[in-house]
C-alpha cells in the first residue's frame, strides 16, 4: 500500500518525537542504560553511564563493550554472547548481577548490572543497566568492620573483666607480703618485680578494655596542646635522635573531654609505630587543629558527623602501608612485625579509646610516601580545670560498718581482710539480693561497698537505689572495670557514692573508701 505524502510527514514526525522522548527519557535516568547489539558494538550510552566512566558517549558508540571492562571479564563476555546467541542459555541476561567496571581512568570499580534483550529491525540488541555501588561496597565493609571489632569486643572485654578480679587479688596480696619482707633484700627484691608484672598485667588489661571499649575511662577537660608539650621529652628520648620530630598547632585550639592517660598511650603507640616504619630515620609531624565538620566530606571517616572537633594527627615520612594494611591496622592482634615484634594491641587500643570517647579515626597511606592517622574528637564546652593537690593521705583507719558486695568470692575475701586489718567491721555478701536482706534485717551499715557487675537482677546500680529508699543517708562506694556501668555511676556519684576502678590495690581501697564515709551529707 503506497503512502502519500502528508502521511509520510506525518510517521516523519511521529518517529521524530519518539526518537527525541527516548533520548530524553536516556538523558534523565540516574543510572547507567547501555545498548549494544549482538556483536557488542555500543549502539546507545546515556548521560548517566558517561559519569559512571568517564568517557564521553561520542568515544564509546560504535566500539565493543569490552572496552568498559577489566581485561579477564572482557575474555569471557564474548563468550557468554556467543554461547547465549547459539543455546538460548543465559549467563547474564534476564539476571542481575555484581560486576566489575572499568573507568577510564584505568579504574576497577563494582557495579550492579541487568541485562535485557530486545529486537530492533529484525536483529538482536541487548540493554545493560548498570549502576556504581562502589558507596555501598564500601559501607557493608564498614559494617562488616563494626561488627567484627564489637564481637571482638564482647570477648575480650568479659576476659579482661574477669582478669581485672584476679589482678586486684595479687595486687592485694603483693602489697600485704611486701609487709613481711622488708628485712629480706632478696624476697622484697622479687615481691617488687612480681609487683611490676602484675601492674604490666593490669595495662594490658586496660589496653584489652580500650579496644572493646569497655574501660573504665577517667575523661577531663583537655588541652591538647599542653598535652602533647608535657610528654614531648619523653617522645624525643623513646624514638632516638634519628627521628625528628615536629609539633605544630594553633594557640587556641580547643579543649576536649578525653581520658589524658589515654591520650598520652594514643600518641606514643602511633609514634612508635611511625619510628618502625622509618628504620633508617625520618621525620614525624604531630599536629593539632580545630575542625568544624558541617557535612559529608569524601577525606573524612565515614561515622564522624557534623559538629566541632579536636584533630591530632601523626604523619611521618616512613615506608607507607598497602591498602590491604590499612584496611587491618586497627584489629586486635594484627602486625607486620616479626613474631615477637609487638602485640598488635597498639593500634586497637587507640581505636578502642577514641571511638569510646566518641571520636573518629582516618588513616591515609601511600607506599613508599609515608603515614598519617588523624583522630577526631569532640569538642568540649567548658574551659580546663584547674589540677587539684593530690590527696597525700595515708591508708588510714576506721571503724565503721562496711557491707561488701561482690560476686568474685577470692576478691571479695582479700577485700574483706584488707577493711578488717584497717579496723572496719566487714559483712559480706555474694549478690545484690542477698545484699538488700542484709540491709533490711540491720541498722548498723554506714557504707555499701559493691561491685556494679553482679549476676542476678540486682546489680550494683539497682542495689544501690534499693537501698537508698530503705536507708536515704547511706553512703556507698561502687568498684568496676567496666566503662558503660562506669557511666551510669558518674550519675550516682553526686549523691549516692564513689567509685574504686579495678584492678585496685590495697592503698587504693583504703584511701578511696575514705572519701564517701568522710563526705557529709
């Protein structure tokens, strides 16, 4: 049937707007469309794709898909199109999968395709959609990062708690035998250095606390600055004359709520592994800066939000680390070294203490050009605080009532000694709830000693408020490794008790008990 003139002009038009609403519609979509026809000649590439890599559409139609692709996946795409063309059997149309892209800067990156296939004038083309989840890759490793460091973190933090009443229980009885060797050079000799151990014992377990981030920090308002100046001489005398070292700052840079301890042990392990990392010397630059974060930014960690933050960072001039590396650098127990060569619990620990003190870490490393771990911790509201004179109090003693709650019977017996040969009177409890019958059947306790983790449903905390309702002047002393209870008690403290941190020594029960039983109402 011949078509006249007008209506040809008319199929014209209408292929015309057809044309144009599809080009459109290519234009507009956010993910990559790309069609190809059965020999794989790109035919269409939309704006979306010319993003995702990098090529105008100009430079890729009419050339072979295969040159979006890394070397070993193009080999076997023309397979797959021949075998499907031949059998009917798909590989990859009609099923979405994972692959991988390559940009043209020579970039590998992942993406999401789905393949569909449709005729055109008789002849078999194929539609990809494709879309760069190179974002998602990376946020399901940071889960798969979280979830690892909090699992870790559950076990060696019950293993660290439990260690925490062991150590408290030899520092004890160290501190009573040392009584016994005064006269003997040789015993007092090896009472002291099992006394270094045990406190050896007792950072590890600390270390082993920061990294599940269930120590029990002990936060002050900081100035970085005068932080870092106080141990600069101890940095300089650790690392050797072959280092030098630069510490650059603004004057006022802010203050922030952190465990100084923590921060001193932070720096140090970074900068000694900055010193491993230049055998034959180098240069290490500590830097501090005020960071107002408003929004997401590409260099910075992916949990740190907006808000104002304190950075130190340590960069030095060392051999680098692989990507592979840096990926590892925080785990527990991970290190290059040579067996015997460290822990591997430095970098944990860090990690530990900065994520509890609601900070944030970024690491950037290059092979051959050196390291730089940046932390960013929050900015704090008020001003430093000036240092009081510390207490010179001696153990001294008393003679009140002291009901000792704790769960760890050989801890709970050395306490008891302790009170007893201070002069107090001691009733001991195993639970909270056989703690609260105690209280409710006498009226002689002056002071609740316990510990905050107990079995049972009374803990230490909800011993403590039980009680308080029975006597409402009762003083109370809390002990615990654990930093999350430790918070709660912050709570507690204005009104209810103190807090003795485990592992404690004899000295330390008896100076810290003072304070509750001393403190008027």
């Amino acid at each position: 049937m011949a078509i006249d003139a007008q209506e040809f002009d008319r199929l014209t038009r209408d292929l015309r707007e057809s044309e144009n609403r599809l080009a459109e519609l290519m234009s507009i979509l956010v993910d990559g469309l790309i069609i190809i026809d059965q020999h794989g000649i790109v035919r269409n590439f939309n704006p979306a794709a010319e993003v995702i890599f990098g090529y105008e559409a100009a430079d890729v139609v009419g050339r072979n898909i295969n040159m979006l692709m890394p070397a070993d996946i193009s080999a076997r795409h023309d397979q797959y199109v021949e075998a499907y063309l031949e059998t009917g059997i798909a590989k990859i149309i009609g099923i979405g999968r994972e692959v991988t892209g390559l940009n043209r800067d020579g970039r590998e990156f992942p993406m999401d395709l789905s393949v569909a296939e449709m005729m055109v004038d008789g002849a078999r083309h194929f539609v990809g959609v494709v879309r760069d989840i190179t974002e998602r890759k990376e946020i399901e490793s940071e889960l798969r990062q979280a979830h690892k460091m909090e699992a870790l973190g559950q076990l060696t933090g019950g293993v660290a708690h439990d260690f925490n009443n062991l150590l408290a229980v030899l520092m004890m009885d160290l501190e009573m035998l040392s009584d016994y060797t005064t006269d003997d050079e040789e015993a007092a000799e090896l009472v002291a250095e099992a006394r270094d151990v045990t406190q050896a014992g007792a950072n590890l377990t600390q270390r082993l606390l920061a990294f599940s981030r269930r120590q029990s920090l002990q936060p002050k308002v900081v100035d970085l600055n005068a932080l870092i100046s106080s141990i600069a001489t101890l940095l300089r005398r650790t690392l050797g004359e072959m280092v030098e070292i630069d510490i650059v700052g603004p004057g006022d840079v802010w203050t922030t709520l952190v465990d100084p301890g923590q921060v001193e042990n932070a720096i140090l392990n970074m900068a000694l592994n900055a010193r491993d990392a230049m055998p034959g010397g180098g240069r290490l630059t500590i830097e501090t800066a005020n960071r107002v974060i408003r929004g997401d930014e590409p260099t910075l960690p992916a949990d740190c939000g907006p808000g104002d933050y304190v950075t130190i960072s340590i960069a030095d001039t060392g051999s680098g680390m692989t990507p592979d590396v840096v990926e590892r650098a925080f785990d527990p127990f991970f290190s290059t070294k040579e067996a015997g060569g460290g822990s591997g619990l430095g970098l944990s620990m860090v990690y530990g203490f900065v994520k509890q003190s609601g900070g944030s870490l970024n690491i950037t490393s290059e092979i051959g050009q050196g390291t730089q771990i940046s932390i960013y911790l929050p900015r704090a509201a008020q001003a430093v605080a000036p240092n009081p004179e510390k207490d010179a109090s001696k153990m001294a003693p008393g003679s009140e009532t002291v009901l000792l709650v704790e769960d760890h019977p050989r801890l709970r017996r050395r306490a008891r000694q302790v009170l007893q040969g201070l002069g107090y009177r001691v009733v001991e409890s195993e639970t909270g709830e056989a703690a609260l019958a105690q209280l409710s059947a006498r009226d002689d306790i002056d002071l609740l000693f316990t510990d905050i983790v107990m079995p049972g449903p009374l803990d230490g905390i909800a011993l403590a408020q039980a009680a308080r309702k029975i006597y409402p002047r009762l003083k109370v002393l809390f002990t615990t490794g654990y930093a999350e209870y430790a918070e709660i008690s912050d709570e507690l403290l204005n009104r209810d008790g103190d807090l003795l941190r485990k592992p404690y020594a004899r000295r330390d029960l008896a100076t810290t008990i003072r304070n509750p039983l001393d403190r008027r109402n």
